[in-house]
C-alpha cells in the first residue's frame, strides 16, 4: 500500500478515487506513567512512556486505515493526514485519514 502526504503519487496516474478512509485509537493514560510525568515535569525532558504510546496509537490508527482501503480495492491512499483530540481528561483519540484511490 502506498501512502503519501500529496494530492497525488509521484509517477503513477490515478485511476480511481474510492473516497475517504480512516483509522483510529483512543488510548487512556495509566497511573504508573502519570507518575512518571509528574516527576518528569518537574526536572524536564522528554516523557518516554507517553511518546512511545503515541507512537503506537499511530501506527494502529494507519493500520486501521489501510485496512479499510484495502477492503475497498485500493492500492494507495493520498493525502494522508492525522488528528487528535482530547476524549475525556485522561483519554485521546487518534485518527489518521485520507483518500482511497487506485493507482497505475
């Protein structure tokens, strides 16, 4: 599956627009990594348990999207993008999304 930022894939024609798809993951934080940023809050640096749970609900969120793409027949997804948002105080969602397309 390609996936790409722009309106189009470099080099190859598309065919056919499929229309939207998506993925997403809302994750809750967790009383021992709250700790943790808690104290990391206040001597600074990076809070490593959460970076690596975002980066797990993104790639859980793209997996999910192409698999939608791929239930459709699609072979690429264009103008792949991401959002979060806050659910509740301790809970984000994640979603990535863009547009199905089949491509030469």
């Amino acid at each position: 599956m390609i996936l790409v930022t722009t309106d189009f894939v470099p080099g190859k024609e598309i065919k056919k627009n499929l229309g939207l798809v998506r993925g997403n993951t809302i994750r809750a934080r967790h009383i021992g990594r709250d700790i943790s940023a808690l104290l990391r809050n206040i001597v600074g640096g990076e809070i490593t348990d959460y970076t690596k749970m975002m980066a797990e609900s993104r790639e859980q969120a793209l997996d999910r999207m192409v698999e939608e793409a791929e239930s459709l027949g699609a072979n690429a997804i264009i103008n792949v993008r991401f959002t979060t948002s806050m659910i509740m105080q301790s809970a984000s969602e994640i979603l990535a999304y863009g547009t199905a397309v089949i491509v030469d």
